[in-house]
C-alpha cells in the first residue's frame, strides 16, 4: 500500500488533488494508515490516465464518466475523444504559430521589436491565422 504522501510524490499531485479526485469518485483509497490514506499502487497508473486527459483538455466531469463506461457507451466516448483530437490540432497549430513569432523576436534587429510588421504579423496570426486567399 502507498500512502497519500508517496502517492503525491511520485505523481507530481498535490494531496488536496489526490483527496479532490476521491471526492469526484476518480480514485477510491484502500484505507488508512493512521491519520493519512492509503491506496493500492495500482492508483498510480490510473492517476497517468487522469493527468493525461486533463492535460488533452478533459473536465473531471467527463473523466469520471469515461471511467464509468459501459461497452455500450463506446460509440460516445469515442465521438468526444475525436472531439478533443481535434481541439489539440487546432491548440499545436496555434503553438507552432507561437514559436514562430518567438523565433522571429528572438532574431529580429528591428528596433523596436513591436514595430517591426514581420513580427506584428506573426503575433496577430498567433490567434488569428492568416488563410490562403
């Protein structure tokens, strides 16, 4: 068994996290180990799968129904994983798009920078990318 202190330190998670994420149903100790929780290591994993999908873009809401799926909610849950595959194309372009304004302010000589139009255009592509006319 690891207590919710070993569990926090491998994880990267806050304990409030760990207690957060018990609360929504995402992951259930074993017990207690005096004042503090315990969980089978098994909870490791399961919190991979979690910070994965909150970092894609997953409410805990639709975490915790993905964990609860039955077979026959398959066809749903993929529909919102394709969803969220492309809401994380559209977020990469829009980085790509950032570290191009970057590069160029990184090696630009125009003084100043925010008046060069090379860099003015790149920061306004940024959230507004230009398309072909």
């Amino acid at each position: 068994m690891l207590d919710i202190a070993e569990v926090a330190a491998r994880t990267g998670l806050a304990p409030s996290a760990l207690r957060y994420y018990e609360k929504e149903g995402l992951v259930e100790p074993t017990g207690r180990n005096g004042l503090r929780r315990t969980y089978r290591p098994e909870v490791l994993e399961r919190l991979g799968l979690i910070t994965c999908a909150r970092a894609a873009g997953f409410t805990v809401r639709e975490i915790s129904r993905f964990l609860a799926a039955r077979p026959e909610d398959n066809e749903r849950m993929r529909a919102g994983m394709a969803a969220k595959v492309h809401d994380l194309d559209e977020k990469i372009d829009q980085l790509v798009r950032m570290r191009e304004s970057l590069r160029h302010a990184a090696t630009c000589t125009h003084e100043p920078l925010v008046e060069c139009p090379d860099f003015r255009r790149a920061v306004r592509n940024v959230y507004a990318p230009e398309t072909a006319a």
